[in-house]
C-alpha cells in the first residue's frame, strides 16, 4: 500500500496530467496548436499507476494516450506544450509534434506512429537489458486496435520465447477511432491473449489508479525475477473523441454518461477523502501548485521561437561532433 506522501504524489500526477490536457485542448481552440490533440482523458490512472511503479533505470516507451507516464518520468509540462506548439525549444526541436518526444537519460523510448512496432522495439530492449545482466523491465503501452497489428503478435511472441522483462499493458478503451471492441476482435477478453503466448497476464480496472499501479508493481517483479513477460489489459473508456478534431458522435451518448460515473481523478479524489488520507487544505495546495505550473509552462512554451528552415535538415542522420 502506498504512503501517505505516495498517495498525494499520485494525486499530484493525475491532476497534473488532467489539467495541462485541458490547457492544450484550450491551445487548440484557439488554434495555436500544430496538428491535432490527443488525450487521454478518462485514462490517467493506467499511464500513472504504470509508470510510477517504474524504477531509476527502468525503460518506458509511451503511447499518445501517455502524457502522464512522460509526466512522472521527468519531462515537464513545458515539454508537452512546446512540443504541441511546435517551438524550437520542445524536446524534439520543434521537428516533430505532441507527445512525439523521448529521451535516453530518462529511460524514455520515443513513440512510433505506427501502431504495435513499439512492442517489438522494446522486446529488442527487454532483450538488451537480459543480455547485460540488468535488473531493469521495459514498459510500453497498446491499444485495444492496435491489438490486431502484426507487429503486437512478433513483439509478444519474440518476448515471451526469450523471457524477456517485458510489461506489455493493452489500454482496452472501447475504441479504435470509429471501431468498437465488437467489430476489433472476437474474443474482446485481451487478458486471455497472455496464455496463448505463455506470459503471465493480469486484468484490471485501469479507472482505478491503486489497482493499475499495485498490478504494474507486481508485473514488474514477476518480470525482474526473470520469468518473462507480463501482459495487462486495464479496461477504461475513451472519453474524448479520437483526438480533438473528432466528437465521437458514433460513440453512444449512455456509454460516456456511465464511465463518466468512473472518472479516475474524481474517483481517487473521493477515496482519499473518504480514508482521511488527503484534506481538503492538503487538495488545495497541489491543485494551486499545478495550476501555476501549467500557467507558467504555458506562456513559457508560447514565448519559444519556431524553428528556422536550417534547423530542419539536422538531426536526421548521425552527426559527428
Ligand atoms: C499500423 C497503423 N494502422 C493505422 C493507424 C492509424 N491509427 C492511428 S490511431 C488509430 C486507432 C487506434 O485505436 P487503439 O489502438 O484502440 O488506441 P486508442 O486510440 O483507443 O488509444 C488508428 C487506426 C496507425 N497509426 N498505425
Ligand atoms: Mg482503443
């Protein structure tokens, strides 16, 4: 069971990466955004509870859904905002947009676009890190589409043959762009996927950060040990269009009125409430601590220069120093 201080920093995240969504989506209204934005609202707790069960030298490779993982492995909000802004002064120099950002000294794999060839990238690092003898896991993420790839299959399979430390998590939100679960798959329980490649597999309420983050702690020991990859598909809903251009207007009205009833930053907010672990003087200091943050990290973003035209032939192949 988390700590008092572990309770209020999960707290912290979830709001944080609640709060700088809703700041881009308010960018994006007024069209200072470059491209589009992509939340994922509704599922905090499956990229916080995940990433926070990571340890120091562990390896992360996020999705667009994961702003939060990329929160609690050390990029700050500027990053994000620069990044959708598209500044010189993001992450990526302003080459490559949203959530398109990675870093090797905070173990962070940047994002592939195309869905699934995550999986086997970080299978070739699970491997890396068996093959050094280190005790460090590889997390990355999948969306219930992107399940049907042939990348997630030669990922898992490689994986779980080689043992590697894998923690593969399906974020089952109901949809892929227009497509339900029902027309994705025949078999929408993805948990049982874990026993046909012969990796261990967990199922959990990914609206529930307490139960994503003691699920992914129990992953990633099962994957330390050496005993191979862990599949775990959180069940959540998408509560948001597929990104902010779309309003899900073939999403069923009743389906988002009852997981609103779920949301897990209201949940979790309720739960500490209720066993005394947060008061409400304690809940108002983080969420003005995150507001100016995000306030701040937002004019910060938007003073930052494009970049210029020059800029844009560097980087992209190996350059000698
Ligand atoms: C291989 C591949 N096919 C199609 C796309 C276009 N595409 C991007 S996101 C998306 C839907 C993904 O749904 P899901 O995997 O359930 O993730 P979610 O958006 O629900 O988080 C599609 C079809 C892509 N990026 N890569
Ligand atoms: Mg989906």
């Amino acid at each position: 069971m988390p700590t008092k201080t572990q309770l209020h920093e999960l707290y912290y995240w979830m709001q944080l990466t609640r709060i700088l969504e809703e700041k881009l989506v308010a960018l994006y209204r007024t069209g200072k955004v470059v491209g589009g934005v992509y939340t994922g609202r509704g599922q905090e707790a499956i990229a916080i509870g995940t990433a926070y069960a990571l340890e120091k030298d562990d390896l992360l490779a996020p999705m667009i859904r994961n702003l939060g993982s990329l929160l609690v492995r050390g990029f700050c909000p500027e990053d994000a905002l620069a990044q959708y802004l598209a500044r010189a002064t993001s992450p990526t120099r302003g080459r490559d947009c949203n959530l398109h950002m990675g870093d090797l000294g905070k173990g962070v794999i940047a994002p592939i676009s195309m869905l699934g060839a995550l999986i086997p990238v970080m299978a070739g690092a699970a491997l890396a890190v068996k093959i050094q003898k280190k005790r460090s896991v590889a997390l990355t993420y999948i969306g219930d589409g992107g399940t049907s790839t042939t990348d997630f299959h030669e990922g898992l399979n490689f994986a779980a043959v080689r043992k590697v430390p894998l923690v593969l998590v399906i974020e089952n939100n109901g949809w892929a762009y227009s497509t339900p679960v029902a027309r994705q798959t025949a078999n929408p329980e993805f948990v049982i996927r874990a026993q046909a490649y012969g990796v261990a597999g967990f199922q959990v309420d990914g609206n529930d950060v307490l139960a994503v983050y003691e699920a992914a702690c129990k992953a990633m020991d099962h994957a330390r040990q050496g005993n191979g990859p862990v599949l775990i598909e959180a069940k959540t809903m998408r509560m948001r269009g597929h990104a902010e251009h779309d309003d899900a207007w073939y999403v069923p009205r009743d389906e988002i009125e009852h997981w609103k009833t779920r949301d897990p930053v209201d949940r979790f907010e309720r739960y500490l409430r209720e066993t005394g672990s947060m008061s409400e003087e304690e809940r108002n200091t983080i969420l003005r601590r995150i507001n100016g943050e995000v306030d701040r990290a937002a004019e910060l973003a938007e003073q930052g220069p494009l970049p210029s035209g020059e800029d844009a032939a560097g980087g992209v192949y190996h350059e000698t120093t």
